[in-house]
C-alpha cells in the first residue's frame, strides 16, 4: 500500500523530499541524503537521470530505498525508452515493491551530458499516464492481458508559473483523464501567482503538491531565473540571498523555504520539498514550516 | 523536396583511389534548388575536384530542366544515351544530390560504384530563395488536422502529440531559445482559428509501423498502396 496515497486520500497535508542519483555506482551519499527525510516526509522522489546527464537509475536508487523501508515516488521519463522499456520498467518496478511513480516527459538530451544521444519520447507524458493505468488495470497499452497486475499510484508535474498557463491547463486535464492522481509542481516561489493557477485547476480536484526548491544562493536564484522554465524568483528574495553572509546561508534557505511553505500551505495539498544535495536542512525546514 | 547540403570537399578528395576515373552526376530539381547539385555546383565540383588531382572523366546534370534525378527511367536514359562512353569508361559515380537519386545512379548504371556527395538533411519548405525549412518529418501518419496544420511531430523538439512540455520558456523551446516552441505556435495558431478545443482531445501514439524503413509505394492512376510494417494501405478514388 502506498503510504503517499493514504496520506492523499485521508487529506493529510504531505510532505515529500527528492534524492538525486550520482552519476557513477557510489550511491551512498544519496542514500545518506534519504536518510536525513527518514520520518519527516511521507515518501522521496528519485530522479530519473536529471538534467539529461546519464547516471545510475531512479529504479535501482527506488529500490535501494524500498530495501531500508523508505517509500520511494519512483520518477520515469519518456525521454529514454520506448514504449515496451517503459511498461516493462513500470513492471519492474512494482515487482521491486515500488508503489508510487511519476511520470514525466524528461529534459531534452542537448540539455544533459551527451548531446548525441537519441531522443526517444516514443511516448508522451500523458500516454505513459494512460500506459501506467492500462497496466494497473491488466493490460498493455496494446491491450494485450498481463499475468498479474501492478497497482502503482501514479502522478504528474505541472509548471504554475508558465506563461501563457492555459497549455499547461489543458494538459493537466489530459494527464488527469490519462489517471495521474496527484501532481507536483515546477518550484514556487511566488504565492501568489500560485494561487492563481490553484484557481484555474480548481475544478479538477486532484491533489497539487506544491515544488519547494531549496534556494542556496543569490547565484543559483539569478541562474534558475535565466535558465529554468517555469521558475521565477522575485528580486526581493533573490537580494535577500545575496544580503546574507556565506555562513548563514543554510539558515537563510531554511527561513525562506519553510516561510514559503506556510504561505502555500491554504493553497494545496501538500509539499514537495528538492533539497538538491542539502537534505540534511528539510528537518529544520519542515519545523519551522510549522509542520514538524 | 529532399534538402541536401555538399559533404566537405576533403571528405569527398578521401573517398577516390589514386587514378580512379570519376564521372559526376548533379541533380536538376531539389539539388539544383538548394545549390549542391545543379548545373553550376556539378560543373564547379568536376573542376574543384581535378585541381585536387582526381580524375575527373565528365559531368553531368540529366535533362530536362527541373526534372529530378530520382525518376530512374529518365536518369537511366540520358546516362547511357547521352554518356554510355563515360558511363562505360567510369571507375565510380559521385553524386550530388539526394540519397533517393544516389540510389537511382546506382540503379540507373546497373550497380557501378556511387559516392555520395552530399548528405540528405531533411525534406522541407522552400520558404524563399535561400532558405528552407522543414514542416514533416514523414512519419506516414499525419495528425496536422488535429493540430492546426502544424506538426508537432517536427516543430516540437521531443514530438509531443498531447502538448508542450514544462520547458518552453517566454515561448522558445528548451533546446534552443532562439526556437519557437512548437506547442507554443500550435496553441497560438488553434486560438486564432477559433479550434483550442481540439487541443483537448487525447491523441494516441504513434504507429511506428508506419514509420518503418524502406517503405514503399504502389501507384496507379485509381488507387495506391503504402506498404510498410504495419501492412499493406490501399486507398482508391474510385468511390
């Protein structure tokens, strides 16, 4: 049973980490980064060679946190597999004890570490939904019976903030009647503007977990705000970052971060919370989001 | 039309042994029109070659004006009509044209030895003079009524069919911010036709049976079949 679904489903407010997987087979840093999140959020997500850049893989690191009793939010691009790698890893998966997926159409590979590579996206974002649920219900996707099914819990991303919004709405609904059953989102970092997408979805009534991206430095604000679609950090919070000494900054992101939460809080159903690498600040921030 | 673009000179110089008699071969349609094959470029490449020393025995671009090189019957014809003592005294063939008329030399020349000189990009628009680009991908399946005659299968960089993904920004695609975002351009253009609705509908994947290579067409004056892996596709217009 998946512990994310209940928690979802009895209208707890979630909270959810993310590891990244190294690239290489160390994978003890990570797994000591799930360690941190260990009874302080209800499941982590392990990304799915993140940025593009060929890594060890979000089922292996899933699995590896199945196997310490950690409830992994296995992510799945469609980026590197066709249509049977992707059933088959689905499949795989749960047979790994792994409850929850997420499914995503994955960052380009000009953007990652081998720009050659071939681009697969065989399947869309919302046609790996439809496959995930097809299966789920005992069938491929080419309506073929399976011997056994899974009953994986299966989620999707939006990006709030994008502009124009009403593409993204469209396909939310899409992703929605494909069977995602909650969604995650790009990071916030304007409340505001947030809740102005929660009233757009509003009908939907799908649970939102809203993105937390750990801010870490006024750099890493200006660079998401350049590069990141679908990110923007206001000029207020980027000068806070660049006000703050190097030494307080730890301190600083948990402020931001957990005052970023209680803002969102009335807003949705839960938080998602990308500490990229500084897993060991979402205790503080989860106490100081008041939620502890 | 196919479009095309010259391999680099060295590359071609690499492909001949020393004293191998060349004949050059251009093409008059999509060749000509993208300058890597008319008559100028093939006239140009026999003498760009000679001056690196390959033996450069004739050239030619088959006639009539703007007929392409991939109708065999034609290139065949001209080839040995017009040159079938070049043609016999020839080593090999360097064609500068598409891989469709590469083929069609080594057809037309009853299997000699053909070097391509050009690689084949893309099929595409002639938008202008100097500039082409590319709206189809050839996927054997097209969905362009669905999508306000855009095809997201080339204008979107991961050929999304059920919109964008979350990396457009200010409406340039991910890959590249100088690139229209193709789902950008679609939405823009279905709001404009008054047909958003149609964005809403779920689109299923694509049949890449369809998408199978070498695939082949039978054409009659009343019907036609597509043949590919996912079968035999007749239409008739007849009824």
């Amino acid at each position: 049973m998946s512990n994310l679904k209940d928690a979802l489903e009895g209208k707890k407010f979630v909270i959810t980490g993310e590891v990244g997987p190294p690239k290489g087979v160390d994978i003890e840093t990570c797994l000591h980064d799930a360690e941190h999140l260990r009874g302080k959020v209800v499941a982590i997500n392990v990304t799915d060679l993140q940025s593009a850049v060929m890594r060890i893989g979000s089922l292996a690191v899933s699995a590896k946190l199945v196997e310490r009793g950690l409830e992994p939010v296995y992510q799945l691009t469609c980026r590197d597999r066709n249509r049977l790698a992707l059933q088959s890893d689905l499949l795989s998966a749960w047979a790994l004890g792994i409850k929850n997926v997420l499914c995503l159409t994955g960052d380009h590979p000009v953007l990652g570490d081998d720009r050659e590579a071939k681009p697969v996206y065989d399947l869309d974002s919302v046609q790996l939904l439809k496959a995930a649920n097809m299966l789920n219900e005992g069938h491929d996707l080419a309506g073929h019976d399976l011997d056994g099914k899974p009953d994986l819990f299966t989620g999707a991303v939006v990006t709030p903030a994008a502009d124009p919004l009403e593409p993204q709405i469209i396909k939310m609904e899409k992703k929605i009647n494909a069977g995602a059953r909650f969604f995650q989102t790009q990071a916030i970092y304007e409340p505001d503007k947030f809740e102005a997408f929660v009233n757009q979805a509003s009908t939907f009534k799908v649970p939102i977990i809203a993105g937390i991206v750990v801010l870490k430095s006024a750099a890493m604000a200006r660079y998401m705000n350049e590069n990141v679609a679908g990110i923007h950090v206001p000029d207020a919070l980027v000068q806070e970052m660049a006000d703050t000494p190097k030494e307080d900054r730890k301190k600083k992101s948990v402020q931001i971060s957990a005052r970023l939460i209680r803002e969102l809080k009335p807003l949705c159903q839960g938080v998602h919370i990308m500490p990229l690498g500084w897993d060991e600040l979402v205790p503080d921030i989860i106490e100081q989001a008041g939620l502890g | 039309m196919h479009a095309t673009i010259q391999k680099p000179i060295d590359e071609i110089t690499g492909y001949f042994k020393p004293g191998e008699k060349v004949f050059v071969v251009g093409c008059d349609n999509c060749a000509a029109k993208c300058h890597s094959g008319g008559i100028p470029e093939t006239e140009e490449m026999a003498n760009r070659l000679k001056t690196r020393g390959v033996n450069v025995i004739g050239w030619c671009v088959p006639q009539p004006a703007g007929v392409s090189l991939c109708k065999l019957a034609n290139t065949r014809k001209v080839l040995q009509e017009q040159y079938g003592e070049q043609i016999k005294e020839a080593d090999s063939f360097l064609v500068l044209a598409c891989g469709q008329g590469f083929h069609t030399v080594m057809d037309a020349t009853d299997g000699e030895m053909v070097h391509p000189g050009c690689d084949t990009v893309f099929g595409g628009e002639t938008v202008t003079d100097d500039f082409i680009t590319e709206y189809c991908s050839l996927c054997g399946e097209c969905i362009v009524e669905y999508t306000g005659g855009l095809c997201p299968v080339t204008l979107c960089a991961k050929s999304l069919l059920n919109g964008p993904c979350g990396g457009a920004k200010d409406g340039k695609c991910e890959v590249d911010r100088n690139r229209d975002c193709g789902w950008q351009l679609i939405y823009d253009r279905l709001k404009q036709l008054g047909r958003l609705e149609q964005m809403k509908d779920y689109v299923e994947p694509k049949n890449h049976a369809k998408w199978s290579r070498p695939r082949s067409l039978v054409v009659h004056a009343g019907d036609a079949t597509f043949k590919s892996l996912s079968g035999d596709h007749m239409v008739t217009n007849k009824d």
